[in-house]
C-alpha cells in the first residue's frame, strides 16, 4: 500500500516553491524609468520674505503611521492645502514640470498628480494617499490615476484594472511639458499609453485609441476612467462644490451628507444612447436610475472648485466625448469622498433576443468604439475660483478653438405656431387646422401693430397631415387646410417685407410608422437588431421610429432641392440637433460618432446653403446655428444638488442670441420671467390662432394654452420690458454673477447691473431697494 504522507510531501514542496517563484517574479511591481526630471531650485512666491529653499512657515501635511492607511470614515485627512513655495517633493509626488502659472508634481507608483498654483500656493490632489477602511477594489480605485475597465469572455460582469490590481508593468518617459506612461497588464494583455502634459491653463491627458492593446481575446476593455479623484474631498474638509453639466448646470456642495445620499450623478454626454439596451457596465454603481427624466448634457463639462483654497478647474472632454459620461458621487454615495470625473465607454453589453417571441441573451459589443481619450482640465484661482469663472473658461476655450463664432446678439420676441395636427376618425383620420396662413398673417400684424416690431417665429405643422403624420417630411407640399386666402409662399414673402424672421420647422429625425407603411427609408435598428420606438403614448400615435442614419441625410438632400425650388430662405431642424445613438445594419454595429457625422454633415450642408436654427443643440452644431433656442433654464433637480445655475447663459450670453424654452407652459410664470431678466434671455411663445380644447384628441394634446387671444397682450409686456432691459446690456458678455438671500446680481462687461429679487417682500441691497419679485437696472460707469 502507497503511504499518503510520502506522496503529499513533495507536492506540498513543489506547490510551495512554485509559489515563492510567482511571487519574487510577479508580486512586485514592475517599473521602468526613463530620463527623470531636473528638479528646480525652490523659488518663493512673490511677496514672500521665504529665501531660497526655506521650508518654514509651510503647512507640511500630517504624515501617518501605516497602521492608520485604513483611516475611519469620519476621520479629517489633514492634507495640506497650501505650499509657499516651489518643493521637490509633495507627498511621495516630485517636482515633474512648471510654467507661469501651475507647478505639476507625480508620483511613480500611481501617475498621482499634484498641481500646485505659483501666484497662490494652493495645491489639488488627484488621488486618495490615505483611503478609508473599504474593500481593496474601492481603495485600489481611490488611490489610482487611471482605472480601465475590462469585460471576461461572455460574462456581463465588469473588472477593474488599475494601478495597483493586475499588477501592471509601467514604463515612464518624462517629457519637456509632462510624461508620457505605457501600461501593460500581463495577465490581461491589455495595455495602453497615457499622456500627460502642462498646459498654459493647467494640464492635459489623452489615451490614443491606436495605443490600446487587446491581445488575449478572453479579455476586453469595456471602459476608462481618468483621473477620478482630481480635486476630491473627505466629507466637509474643503469648502466649495462639484459643476455638473446637467441641464443648465447645477452644483453639489463638498460636504457631510451623513449618507443619506446612496446615487450618484452618471449621465451620458449628449443624452442616452438609446442604440443599447440595457447598460450592464456603465456605472460603479449599477441599477440607480434617476429619479425623474434627467435634462440633456448640452456640453462635455464638469468641474471642482475648492473654494476655501481659491482654486478650482474646468474639465473639457475634447475627445471621445460622443461614448462618455460625467459621474459625480456627493459624500456618502458608497465612500465619504466628494468626487467628480468623466468616464469613456468602449464597450457596453445589451440584450439579443433569441427569438421572435420570447427568450434573450446578453451580448457583449463587438467592436471597440471607434475615438481617442482627450481630457483637458483648465485652473482657476483666487477671484476666479467659482462657476461664473469656469463659464468664462469655456467661453473662451470654445472661441478660440472656433468650436462657436460670434454671432452678436439681437432681441426678438419668439412667437412659434402650430399649423395643424390630426384626430382620429372612425374611418378616417381629420385635419384639425389650428393656424392658417392668414391667422398667422393676423397674428403677426396684430403684433407689429402694438409696437411688437422684432419677432422670431418657428411654424410647425405646415406640412401635409400636419405635423405628426407627415413625418418624415418628404416633399414641400402643406397642408390645404392652411391655405385659406393665402399661401405659404405669401406668407412667407410677407414677413420677409415686415423683418419678421419666420422658418419651418423640419423634424430630421422622426418615421411614423403608422402612416407610411412601406417605404424605402430605413429605421434605426439597435445592437440587438431591434427597431427603435421612441414611446410618446399620443392619442393618435403611440410612438415614432427613427430614421437610419444615412436615410436622414438621403431624406434632408431630396428636400435641400424642394426648399430652394419653393424660395425657403429659413429653416428649424430638430431631431437630429440633440440625438445620438449607435445603430446597426446587418451584421455591422455603428457607434454615435459614425451617426454624429452624419448629422454634422447634414447640418452643415444646410448652414451653407439656408438660415438655420437648431432646437436646443448639442454643443459640438453651435457653431452652424444661428441662435440657441430652447435653451435649458433648470436643472433635473435631483436630490443631492444644491444649486442650480444658468452655465450655459454665462457661457453664451452676448455671444449668440439665446431663446428661452416656452413661456406658456411654465407654473410660476412671473418666476420665469425674472428668470429671463436674470440670463439674459429672450422670450418664447407657442402660439394657436384656435383653442387648444381642438386638440384634446390629437398628438399635440399637451398644448394646453396656446391661444393668441388669451397671450396677446403678455406678448407685447414681455416685449417691451425685456427689450429695455437688452438695450442696456446689448453686445456685453455676463462678467459676474452672485446670488445672496434670493437676490441675484448679474454685472455684464459694459457696466450694467441688473438685481434680481425672487422674494416677496422688498429688500435693501448695495444700498439700492429691490421690490419684491421684480428687478432694478443700474449704471456703473
């Protein structure tokens, strides 16, 4: 008989050997660097009595013991917020780079960057030195400067790689303005190369797509994380907030949230893709659905200010913006740190029916989308450290970029119509025509004649079937219902010969399936090979496809001819100005970059051959339109935000002439209207000639009051009021902007200063009454 013991011995020494083996050639970490940086001499701030090299006087930040690496959730970390001078070394991080303005040091275990600001002194961390007690995934994640994201075979599970776990290799070339970091992950054979680089405003970081790896089919990136904790804080050790882009921006204070916020903010860039279904691997915090339909991210933007230390930034997502989400977790939403970041989606899982009836299986994306990473995040400090000086950063980003053009800056009242919608019939559908040509006629005469003399007007429904069933509007034919005494061409003319600038509006994006049955434009199809239905629950139609990509470009190239036969001078498009989704076509997966070319394509064409507005546009058209309308006034209002704020006025404001979303529709209307004083923002009206009771069974039965007769007179206060106001603010960009105790100040750059106070009863400001809800202009020259 064989003795157990005898055999078991040896392998036991075998396993034992092999695993100190493992761990001498793959338990450390592999580094290679090359070509270190020169560190300066420290030089002293000026105004500092410091000589050269003196450290005195410098706050140095507590250094702990290791037993206390895993600090308690309520423990103060202690860092340090300030350096009076130049170090060549700030926790663990030496001296990289400097220009003018910032200071960059890293550290080569993570690539964790310090910035520290000259003229100030003031420093912001970019990792976690000390996490608190958590799993090791979260404090790998809170100590590392890039975290990848990888998928495994099939599974629908998302791994993480960063800097510690995985054990990546890392080779470190330092560079004139930053250093340049090639990562390689052995086991996963994934690698890629970040670059980082001082810029005038602050610092760069891009991930060239051509530089990611895959070279274990078993494994793919799924998503990347870039620098997530730039600026973070614990709990309440810093004062300020996080900016997120979300609707016309809103801020989530750095605070204690004594958890009672469990969600954190992860939304797209340029709004859902609803091309995928269900987004298994977007979030670290899966299943958090908002609580209410979130507005659209307009623009790739986020941003920290620590306003305790006079130091903030203004993150722009320059590349890869169309596949990325802004995440920002207050305190408390699974770690007590405040943390905001943009995250770029490489691949996403979806289900693939496996049938026509029942039965689905998760899928994982093919194809990599198709974009680099670039990432720039531009400093603010001292009396610029606050949002209105992050807008003025994206303001001038966006300008000197020539990503917008000046457009000047006009007043007009917008007064939009409807033309005609349908109602079902019990045989036929019936036209139910709510303004005429010649009502429209009236309408704006009506106006002009009561000293409404500037008006903008989008005319919606002209169409034949009007504005639901015509979709996609293939033809230049209207509606005959509309044409009583006059024509759309006279109409037209008309208003051309009063100054009244009228344009049709044309939805690019929309099918009606229902109404036009075969037809030889195709209908976005998801990843999973399903047609998009876009749910609208209409008393007539229930839901709209969306047209395929190219058939949209096919569809707005046959109507450019039809436009230009008929002497259309002005066109509205909608749809395609703020939707992106990927699609399919066959066995082919297309990204949203491929279907943002198309758009862009499209518009552009349409920009250098009509008058063009675009509703509520992306950032990536403004520069083809020529005025914002519908621009978002609020916010999603999610819980844990604090504020809301008008970024997207403070940014545009006196650069392009800005519409208000509708009037008509608004609960607090004399709110609003202050609201409108506040931004600078010219006035919106949906206006019927009919009653909107006509429209009870339509589609547009969510236009409840709309009729002239009722807003007439509104029109012409609005008008007069907002006018005046515009007059003395005319071609001035918003400088400063503060809100104290329900009063608001706006100071534009010619002077004017516009108080607004959203209370009820009358308040004493800057020595000035302000009445209760309502506002004052002043001069100050």
């Amino acid at each position: 008989m064989v003795n157990i013991k005898t055999v078991i011995k040896p392998i036991l020494f075998i396993v034992l050997l092999l695993a100190v083996i493992i761990y001498l050639f793959t338990g450390k970490e592999s580094k290679e660097i090359v070509g270190p940086p020169k560190v300066p001499e420290p030089t002293v701030t000026e105004g500092s009595n410091e000589e050269e090299g003196s450290s005195e006087g410098v706050t140095q930040p507590e250094v702990a013991a290791p037993e206390q690496l895993g600090k308690d959730d309520k423990t103060p970390e202690n860092r340090a917020g300030f350096y009076d001078v130049t170090q060549q070394e700030i926790d663990g991080h030496r001296f990289v780079v400097a220009n003018d303005q910032q200071e960059m040091y890293m550290k080569e275990e993570n690539l964790s960057i310090i910035m520290r600001d000259k003229n100030t002194g003031a420093v912001m961390y970019s990792t976690v030195d000390k996490p608190v007690k958590s799993n090791e995934e979260w404090t790998n994640f809170m100590r590392s400067s890039i975290v990848l994201e990888y998928l495994v075979g099939t599974n629908i599970v998302v791994y993480r790689a960063d800097m510690y776990s995985g054990n990546p290799e890392k080779k470190i070339t330092y560079t004139t303005d930053g250093f340049v970091a090639n990562i390689y992950y052995p086991e996963l054979e994934i690698s890629y190369e970040v670059q980082v680089l001082l810029t005038d405003e602050g610092f760069k970081v891009e991930i060239p797509q051509d530089k990611i790896t895959e070279d274990n089919s078993k494994y793919k990136v799924a998503g990347v994380y870039v620098y997530p904790f730039l600026g973070y804080s614990k709990l309440d050790d810093r004062e300020g907030y996080m900016f997120i882009p979300d609707g016309s921006g809103a801020l989530i204070r750095l605070k204690d949230n004594d958890g009672k916020f469990k969600q954190p903010y992860s939304e797209m860039v340029y709004g859902s893709n609803v091309g995928i279904d269900d987004s298994y691997v977007l979030s670290l915090f899966n299943q958090m659905n908002p609580f209410n339909k979130p507005e659209r991210i307009l623009a790739p933007v986020f941003g920290m200010v620590q306003t305790d230390l006079a130091m903030g930034y203004l993150g722009i997502i320059e590349e890869g913006q169309f596949s990325a989400k802004v995440e920002a977790y207050p305190s408390g939403a699974i770690i007590p740190y405040n943390w905001i970041t943009a995250k770029f989606i490489y691949r996403q899982v979806y289900n693939q029916p496996t049938s026509k009836d029942s039965g689905t299986m998760v899928v994982r994306q093919k194809n990599m989308n198709n974009f680099d990473i670039k990432v720039r995040y531009d400093f603010v400090s001292e009396d610029k450290a606050d949002y209105v000086g992050l807008a003025g950063k994206y303001r001038t980003y966006l300008l000197s970029n020539k990503l917008i053009t000046e457009k000047g800056n006009e007043f007009k009242v917008r007064v939009d119509l409807l033309g005609s919608d349908i109602e079902k019939g019990l045989v036929f559908n019936k036209d139910i025509p709510m303004t005429t040509f010649e009502q429209a006629s009236e309408i704006f005469n009506g106006l002009q004649d009561n000293g409404v003399k500037d008006i903008l007007s989008i005319y919606k429904g002209w169409q034949d079937n009007g504005y639901y069933a015509s979709l996609p509007v293939r033809s230049f034919k209207t509606e005959s219902k509309l044409s009583d005494e006059m024509t759309i061409q006279d109409l037209m003319q008309e208003t051309k010969d009063k100054s009244i600038d009228l344009y049709l509006g044309h939805d690019a994006l929309r099918i009606n399936g229902e109404e036009q049955g075969n037809t030889k434009y195709k209908v976005m199809k998801k990843y999973n090979k399903q047609a998009y239905n876009e749910n609208v629950y209409g008393k007539v139609y229930n839901s709209f496809g969306y047209l395929n990509p190219q058939s949209s470009a096919d569809i707005m190239e046959k109507m450019k001819k039809e436009y230009k036969d008929n002497d259309v001078d002005n066109i509205m498009i909608s749809g395609i100005s703020n939707e992106l989704f990927s699609y399919s076509e066959g066995s082919k997966e297309f990204d949203r970059i491929k279907t943002k070319e198309y758009y862009e394509s499209i518009v552009a064409d349409y920009s250098d051959n009509f008058n063009i507005l675009l509703e509520q546009p992306f950032s990536y058209l403004w520069d083809y339109t020529n005025k914002v309308v519908d621009l978002p006034m609020k916010s999603s209002n999610y819980v844990f935000t604090d504020e809301e704020i008008p970024f997207l006025a403070l940014t545009l404001r006196g650069i392009v002439p800005l519409y208000s979303e509708y009037t008509n529709f608004q609960a607090n209307q004399k709110e609003f209207f202050l609201q409108l004083v506040e931004q600078g923002l010219n006035p919106s009206f949906y206006i019927t000639h009919e009653d909107p009771s006509e429209l009870l069974n339509t589609n547009s039965s969510h236009i409840y009051s709309s009729k002239y007769d009722r807003y007439d007179e509104m029109i012409q206060a609005y008008y007069q009021e907002l006018k005046e106001v515009y007059e003395q603010t005319e071609g001035s960009i918003i400088q400063d902007y503060s809100r104290l105790n329900g009063v608001t100040k706006v100071t534009y750059g010619n002077g004017t200063i516009i108080y607004v106070n959203y209370q009820q009863q009358d308040v004493q400001f800057d020595g000035l009454t302000i009445k209760g809800l309502s506002y004052k202009v002043v001069q100050d020259h």
